[in-house]
C-alpha cells in the first residue's frame, strides 16, 4: 500500500478514535473526522465509503490486536481467555472509553460474540455449547466489563476472570 495512503488512513481512525472519547458516534460527521485528522474530505472519501467503514475498520484492527495477543498466549481455557480479555480493557482504557461515548456497544459485542463463538468451537473441541448460550454469556461478559470500569477496576483480573469462566463452565459446560 502507497505510504500516504496508509498515513491518511492511520490520521482519519486517529482523528475518530479521539473524537469517540468525548462525542457520540453518531454526533461525529465526516467534516469533524477530516478537520480532526487535518485532511480533505476529498482524502476521506478516497480512502473510506463512510464513517461506519472506518468504524468497523477501528474496531477490527482492536479485535485483530486482542485476537493476536490471545493466540500469542496459546489459550485453551475460558478463564485464561478472559483473564486477557479483562486484562487488555485495563490495560487499553481509551479503548472501552471510545466505544462507550461513541455508543457503539452493540457493534463490540456483536464481534466480541463471533469471536467466542470462534473461541469455543475451535479451541474447546470436547464441549461446544448452543450459539444462543454463547451469546448470552457474551453479553453478559460485555456487561461485566462495563460495570468493572464504572467501579473503577476494583477487583482484580484474575478474580473477574476466575468468577465468570467458573459460571460459564458451570452453566454451559456441564450440561
């Protein structure tokens, strides 16, 4: 890929990652992300159809990140999946504080569930559970996280990790 493309591309999903920390995502026009990213409109639409193409890019590229480190852990446990899940939001807070001001919840969680549905099905080959449970416990995963950060990360990785995958496999394992 020709390096200004790249260097436009990587100034307009700056510009829309800073402008979701403080403004709703669908507050934002394209004039804010190319004044933001100081680039043309003319330089946006030549490189995205929209505001969604480059938010479902963002979002794509943090998943991509997330997926890399959780297949550098070599992970086979729920547990020790969430534990780095949990653990990169910690790490990455401007990350969540994105997606939440910008309102696009739903859109994480619909690739947060794809991706444990992935998780189950290619890395818990003994026990797969019913799409439905899946995403049902995705969701309530997302919502752990989202109360975890609104109290301020008071527990730690592990205990959040450990609690939850203990639940999970509880309800959706044993059966």
């Amino acid at each position: 890929m020709d390096k200004r493309i790249e260097r436009t591309q990587a100034k307009a999903e700056k510009a829309l990652f800073e402008l979701m920390q403080n403004k709703n995502f669908s507050e934002i026009s394209i004039t804010d992300i190319a004044n933001q990213a100081a680039i043309s409109r003319m330089a946006f639409y030549r490189n995205y159809a929209s505001k969604e193409d480059i938010l479902n890019k963002f979002i794509q590229k943090e998943y991509d990140r997330f997926v890399a480190d959780i297949t550098s852990h070599h992970l086979e446990r729920l547990d020790q999946l969430l534990e780095v899940y949990f653990g990169y939001f910690k790490a990455n807070p401007e990350v969540l504080s994105a997606i939440v001001n910008a309102s696009i919840e739903g859109l994480a969680l619909e690739k947060q569930s794809a991706y444990l549905l992935d998780f189950f099905e290619t890395r818990v080959k003994n026990q797969q559970p019913a799409p439905l449970a899946v995403a049902y416990y995705s969701g309530a995963i997302f919502a752990s996280l989202l109360y975890w950060r609104k109290t301020n990360y008071q527990c730690s990785t592990t205990e959040l990790s450990t609690h939850l995958a203990e639940k999970i496999k509880k309800d959706l394992l044993q059966n």
